[in-house]
C-alpha cells in the first residue's frame, strides 16, 4: 500500500506540472496574442492617421487653389460691373445734369 500511495503521490506531482506548463504555455501565448493585436492597432492607426493627413493636404490644396481661381473670376466680374456703371454713367449724364441746372436755375416762392 506505502508503495502505490507513492506511486500515487508521483503521478499527482507529475499532473501537476504538466497542468503548470499548459497554464504557462496559455499565459505566454495570451501576451504573445496581446503584443501582437498592439502592434497591428498601432499599424493600423499609423496608416489612419497617414490617410488622413493626405486627405487634408489634398483638400488643402483644392481650396488654397480656387481661391486664386475666385480671385480672378472675381476680378473679371468687378470689371465688367464698372465697364457697365460707365456706360450707364455716360449715357445719362447728360439727363442728370440738364436735371441740375433746371433745379439750380429755377426760382421759387
């Protein structure tokens, strides 16, 4: 009986062990899974952050260039507005100013 008791306590001590390493080996291969899902977050968000920053100087560019487009379509429609003022400037000048001197040479009581 003494001799299977200790056959019996050996194999309990060897169960044991073995239980420690599968524990072991799940815990190592748990961080070894938690390590690498970080290095692929940080991937990830690197290529995000890289993809956005080239949308943004890609709209950057866009707008910094039709503003120079504005300005000069701006320019040409300031421009035919004047040339527009002139020619209605001129064309009843004549009117305004027989008007003036009608209401400056008229005298009343």
């Amino acid at each position: 009986m003494e001799s299977s008791r200790g056959n019996g306590i050996q194999l309990l001590l060897a169960a044991e062990q073995e239980a420690q390493h599968i524990v072991n080996a799940a815990r190592n291969a748990k961080l070894a899974r938690l390590k690498q899902a970080k290095d692929e977050a940080e991937r990830e968000a690197t290529e995000f952050r890289a993809q956005m920053e080239a949308q943004y100087q890609k709209k950057l560019t866009e707008t910094s260039g039709d503003s120079g487009a504005n300005v000069k379509r701006l320019e040409q429609e300031t421009e035919v507005k004047i040339g527009h003022l002139k020619s209605d400037g001129s064309r009843i000048s004549h009117d305004v100013i027989d008007m003036l001197l009608r209401q400056v040479t008229t005298v009343k009581n």
